[in-house]
C-alpha cells in the first residue's frame, strides 16, 4: 500500500534493499532523474508566475486609468467624486492594494462591508488633504498592521513571505546538484 | 542514503510547519498597536450632554479594559454577562466604546442588561475604530496605567477567554504596576 502513496523517486528507496552498494547507485540515478523532471517543473512554474505577474501589473496600470464613478463595483462611490482624474485614478488604485478585514479576499475597493466603506471614505479624504500614496499605505499599516497590504513591503516580519520559495526553490536545486555530484 | 532520510525529516518538518498554518484562524488578526500608546481622541460620552471626557488621558494611573461593542452587533449581547461578571469582581476598570451606534439604542442596551462600565466613549462615526485598527466588534483591549494598549482579544469575550487568557495580564500588569511616567 505504502508503494502507492509515494512520490514516484521515493518508492525506489523504500522498496528495495538500500544497504546493497549495487543497487544504491541506481536508486539514487533514478531519484536524480526524478528531481531532475521536478526541477523542470518548478522552472515551468517559476516562468509562468513571473509572466502572469507582469500581465497583472500591465492590467493593473490600465485600468487605475478608469475613472472610480464608472466601476460598477463601486456604486457608493459617486459621493466621493474628486475634481482631478489623476485623484480619481489613485483612489482606484489604492483601493485595490488593500484587504477588506472583514471579508479578507475581498480588496477595499470590491466590499461592501461597513469597515471598507469607512475605509474607502477614509482614503478619499486623506487623498483629498493632499497625502501622498505611502503616506496613505503608512496610515492604514499602522492601524491594521502588515496584513491590510496585499503586497506587504519587505520587513523583517514579511522576509519569509518575499523569500521563502526562492529559498525552498534553492535548497530544491541543492539536493539536485548534490545527488548529481554523487 | 542520507539524502534520502534527510529529505523525509525535510518533508516531515513541511507537513507539520503547514498543519500548523491550518489550525490558525485567519480572523485573528494581531493588533498593530500592541505596546503602543492610545492614539489621541475626544468623545462625548454616551450619556452625552455633559462636556467632553473621554478622552486618553481617561485611562491613566490604572489598568483598565476597553471594549469596543454596539447595540447593533449580536455577539456582543453573547458577551455582556461576562463583563458584568468581570465588572463585579473589581478586578479590572472596564471602559466602554459605543461603535457606530445611535444614542438611545445605546441607552437602552444599557438599561435592559446593565453596564459594567466606568464610562462609555461615543464613537458615532467610527473615528476612534479605525485609529484602534477596529474590524469586528467586538474587541477588548487591555490598557496599563501609562495608557499603553497591551493586549487585544478580538471577538466575544467568554468566561473561559477572561479567566485565561486576559486575567492573568491584567493582574501581571496591576502588580507590575509602577507607572514609569
């Protein structure tokens, strides 16, 4: 039973005698094998991450360009009209860039909870005095902690969350190179 | 071989860091503002007429608690008994905002069930709530005697949650209680 629950490359290593100096060679070609078409695929995946996140970004700029009144998303926002477009395209933008705490996949922007309407009139207003768009992010961090940025910046508490699949991508890439090099 | 135990302990360590994720509740969300002072405010109370006092300085010289709650919000009506069950204890000062709430709801609220507080802030527009990162009432946060907020429990308070969780700080912070101002 145990042969079917494991990740093809483990069996080899469990089911047969690995105190053999025989066998233990090709295990450990076959298991290199077996990394080698993980490494494939996580290059695959890396590649299209990267490429969805410079579409994303693409589509992002384009349309914090639309005006926030013509958003059907944003039928309450008509009494936040600003006299600038450039206003109206950063109020837009700095919606989406932060989470609704109460439904928390939700952007500021996308909830109709009474905390993000709060939180939207907020943002109008502080846009309104003049501040600028990290002034605006500072505020809310400071109030909501990290977790109200859906790209939180890069601290020592979010180090982890920037770094940690390049890091699990490396330590991937050394237990490859090493079983190569054996 | 040793790669591949090494691989297995790797995989162990993986599966027990995301079971680990799985048994925390994302709704908890810890408050930015822990070690921190009260931010500035002035409200009226809720009995209102009288002139301003709640106000920061309101929470000086002792340890107290402040709950956020309305009379709209359903499990703050969960919670009530339990603050008047702390407030009969003399444990503790309990301090009340009144979130996004009519006035004579609010009086009502407290008529009916009673109040355990000192003293109610009115916060009619949230102000208050978004300078204390408020996101679901209610909420209970736990000032010492320099008006620094020291803990926050987000959700009804239960008998159980006082007598563990915010008990034992409320009276680590009374007997700790030099006030360094």
């Amino acid at each position: 039973m145990i042969r079917i629950i494991l990740p093809f490359g483990f069996q080899a290593a469990t089911t047969q005698n690995s105190c053999h100096p025989d066998r233990s060679r090709g295990i450990s070609l076959r298991i290199a094998k077996s990394f080698r078409y993980m490494l494939i695929t996580l290059v695959c995946w890396l590649l299209l991450g990267a490429v969805t996140a410079f579409a994303s970004g693409q589509n992002a700029a384009a349309s914090s360009t639309v005006p926030v009144a013509k958003r059907t998303d944003a039928k309450a926002e008509d009494i936040y009209a600003f006299s600038e477009p450039v206003s109206a395209a950063r109020f837009a933008y700095l919606t989406r860039e932060f989470r609704c705490l109460v439904c928390q996949n939700q952007s500021l922007s996308e909830s109709n909870a009474p905390l993000a309407q709060d939180l939207r009139k907020t943002i109008s207003i502080l846009i309104k005095q003049g501040r600028t768009d990290p002034e605006i992010k500072t505020y809310l961090v400071q109030r909501y902690g990290d977790f109200v940025m859906y790209r939180p910046g890069f601290t020592s508490k979010t180090v982890l969350l920037w770094l940690g699949p390049f890091a699990l991508l490396l330590f991937g890439l050394g237990i490859v190179v090493f079983m190569r090099w054996r | 071989m040793h790669v591949i135990a090494f691989l297995w302990l790797f995989l162990f360590f993986l599966a027990v860091v995301l079971r680990q994720g799985l048994s925390l509740d994302p709704r908890r969300l810890p408050s930015a503002l822990i070690n921190k002072p009260l931010p500035d405010f002035n409200l009226a109370t809720v009995e209102g007429g009288a002139p301003i006092r709640f106000t920061q300085k309101t929470f000086l010289g002792k340890v107290s608690l402040l709950n956020v709650w309305a009379s709209w919000c359903a499990s703050c009506q969960t919670e009530h008994p339990v603050l008047m069950k702390i407030a009969k204890t003399h444990e503790v000062n309990i301090y009340g905002l009144d979130y996004k709430d009519k006035r004579a709801d609010a009086h009502r609220w407290l008529k009916t069930l009673g109040n355990p507080y000192v003293d109610v802030g009115f916060d009619e527009q949230g102000s208050l709530g978004i300078d204390l990162g408020v996101y679901g009432t209610p909420e209970t946060y736990i000032i010492d005697q320099d008006g620094i907020i020291r803990y926050k429990w987000v959700g009804p308070l239960t008998d159980a949650v006082w007598e563990q969780e915010l008990l034992p700080i409320v009276q680590k912070l009374t007997r700790g209680g030099v006030s360094t101002s």
